[in-house]
C-alpha cells in the first residue's frame, strides 16, 4: 500500500557526483511492486570504508559479515537489497549474502570482503538467490543513475527520497560529500534504524575515517528516535574514494581533518533530521533540547525518555500544552534529576522554572507554537552542563495505519 507523502518532507537536493563511486539500479522484484528494488554502487580500487550498525542481537547476516567485512577497511561495492529484511532467516539469509558477495566480486576482480550488503524490509523471509542474482547482473548492466534514483530504490515505507551533500577544504584541495538515506519506521538510536551511506572523493585512513563516523553517529543517528523499535538492519557506510587528490586524512592532526570530520557531520546530521520527518504518520518535528545535565550522555538519555514517551508524543499530535507529560518522561529516564530544579519550556516559552509553574505563565503564544510543524520542547535539569538535542516526531493514528498493513 503506497502512503501519501510526509507533510515534512524536503526537496531532494542536487548530490554532486563522486569521482569513483558508480551507482546503477534494477528491478530484482523482491515484492509485487513496479519499481526497481536492488542498487549496486561500484567503487574504485582503494576506497575507504567505515560502518557503525545495529546493536540488534537479532541482527541479518548482512549486518553480521558487514561488521567483519569493515574492519579490513577497504570496499569496492555496496550492494543494497528493498523490500526484503533476510533477517532471522538462518543458514539461508546468510547463503543468499554470501552469493551476492561472491558474484560482484567475481565481476570487479576483487576479495569478497570488500563487498558490502544491506536489506530492507520484511523479517523472516529468505532472501531470494534467483532473484538476487538477476538483479544483480541487470544492475551490472545498466547505465549509471542519479543519486535520486539510487536513494528512491533503497527505501521502503519511505514517502519521500533522502539526500544530502557538503563540501569541505583539506590541505587547499575541496573534496565533496554526498549521502543518501532510507528510513521512515522502526527507528530508534541503537545505533540507528535505516540504511545509510555516504560518498566521499576525500582521500581518508580506514581508522581515521572509522574515528569520524563513530564520533558523529553519537551525535546525529543516535540521537533520533520515531519509535523506539530498534530493527535488525540498521547501517551506516562512510566510503572515500581518495580521487580528489588530497594529501590523506591520517588522524585528527592531519590538515584540514577539522574541517572534513565537521562536513561529515553535517551530512549526517541533514540525514538523520529527513528520516525524523518521514516518520511513519508524523505531522510535526519534534526537536528537544536538554541542558543543566550531569553529563551529555545523561542530557541525551533525558532527551530520549522525552521523545520515546507516547504520552509526549501524542500529546504534541493533539496540540496539547501538556507539560506534565514531559516531567514524568524526565522522571523515569533513570538519570539524575532534581524536581525542584527542573525547568521546562515549549517554543521558547518556559512553563515551569525550577520546579514550580510560572505564576504569570501564559499558554497562548505555545499553544500557537504547537499548531506548527516545527516543535521544540526545553528541558533545564539545573545540574550541571551536560546538554544534547534529540529529534523525533509526533505519534499519529497514520503511524498504526502504515504498520497495521505492512505486509499487505
């Protein structure tokens, strides 16, 4: 069942094309839809690779052999497979990865270990070889596409498709960063739920590029949240192809590594807000901000028991200047919190202010406020300097409806 597009949804940008990285698309037809579901993107000889992923302990095999296939540091495909999970699917989902492993790298001459996979969509039913394999040797095939076409064939309950691109200066040379994205349900920061990659002709070290990823993911994908579920296929791939010429990144003294490690972070951060605003049924961003924690970490803790609570949820879906429910979220968060310190405030409005409401508080202007589509929600633990923002979205009846007929 196709869904309407998400009143949040963005214009997809123009991504630059990234010198040694080949995106191309087929048709493996993994479900009866008339769209191409299979994408393979060819890299040069050398590139990069770093990867943060699932802490499902239910994880695909995709995810199993990813997590070793990455710590050898070098890619020279991404093969990514929509509308099928092959998650919880036993000796055969790893087969069918093993094969589509060993057939792309028999066409590009290469170590199957440098072939990287990741599937998308329903738990439980093994991935199709016959399909997998045509799919495949069609995609070889074809002639390259747009990272527009690349990033609509990857998704799944996705209304709309996810890009995004930066540029930065390393050692006088400009490298460029472009990024796509799938992810709309099932999304919580466990590392995070979707299925990302981004391209880069930055020349980068494995680990240093590893470093950088690891870093940002902390403070992008993991700090987004739709509905706490945490699927069994979350990824995320950094590739670098080291065509722009770049004396390269080695560590964070190397010149211009500021600079490259901010711009991946931009990417990643522009990705993790589109997932957020393709959440399944979502009306409304939701950004919460807390400070006066212990420490980030426990600011961000915070800052998820606040956007997980379907009473928050649904009480910012209503338009409801309930600021109740954001107490009790802080509350059983299990990090430090002081009642009598606790301020919290909407759009910029504080309701509450070390633990007492304000006598002159007036809920107009956020009641005005929670009639948008962009909300914020404050949060002032009075504790420490410890701070984070967290992004979720509203919980919406359209939410139940795209998942009551999912497999239909």
């Amino acid at each position: 069942m196709a869904h309407d597009r998400s009143p949040l949804a963005q214009p997809f940008p123009a991504l630059p094309a990234i010198n040694g990285a080949t995106p191309r698309i087929a048709r493996a037809g993994y479900k009866d839809w008339g769209r191409c579901d299979l994408t393979i993107v060819e890299l040069s000889e050398g590139t990069a690779v770093a990867g943060v992923f699932t802490r499902n302990v239910c994880c695909s095999s995709e995810v199993e052999l990813g997590r070793l296939n990455v710590a050898q540091g070098r890619a020279r495909a991404l093969v990514v497979n929509a509308g099928n999970a092959n998650a919880f699917t036993g000796y055969r989902g790893r087969e069918a990865v093993e094969a589509i492993m060993d057939q792309v790298a028999g066409h590009l001459g290469c170590d199957r270990a440098e072939v990287f996979v990741s599937s998308t969509g329903v738990i439980g039913v093994p991935l199709p070889k016959d399909k997998a394999r045509a799919g495949i040797e069609a995609a070889l095939l074809a002639e390259p596409c747009s990272w527009e076409d690349a990033a609509n064939t990857i998704g799944t309950t996705d209304t709309f498709a996810k890009g995004a691109t930066a540029t930065a200066m390393v050692g006088g040379v400009k490298v460029t960063l472009s990024a796509i994205i799938k992810g709309s349900g099932m999304i919580a920061p466990d590392m995070a739920t979707m299925l990302g990659y981004v391209f880069t002709d930055a020349a980068v070290d494995p680990a240093f590029l590893q470093a950088c990823l690891s870093d940002t993911n902390t403070r992008t994908f993991s700090c987004i949240t739709v509905d706490s579920d945490t699927s069994t296929s979350d990824t995320v791939l950094a590739f670098a192809t080291g065509a722009a010429g770049n004396a390269p990144l080695v560590s964070a003294d190397s010149p211009g590594a500021d600079a490259f490690a901010a711009a991946l972070h931009d990417v990643c951060r522009q990705l993790a807000h589109l997932v957020v605003r393709d959440g399944e049924g979502a009306q409304k961003f939701i950004a919460v901000t807390v400070s006066g924690a212990v420490s980030d970490e426990s600011a961000r803790r915070v800052g998820l028991a606040i956007a997980n609570s379907p009473l928050v949820k649904t009480a910012i879906a209503g338009e409801d200047a309930n600021w109740g429910r954001v107490v009790m979220a802080v509350g059983k968060a299990g990090e430090p919190a002081d009642r009598d310190r606790l301020s919290i405030g909407f759009g910029g409005t504080w309701a509450a202010r070390e633990g007492q409401p304000l006598p002159d508080y007036d809920e107009a202007p956020v009641a005005a406020h929670l009639k948008g589509q962009e909300i914020t929600i404050e949060v002032d633990l009075g504790l420490g300097e410890g701070r984070a923002a967290v992004w979720t979205c509203d919980l919406t009846h359209g939410y139940i409806a795209i998942n009551a007929d999912y497999r239909s």
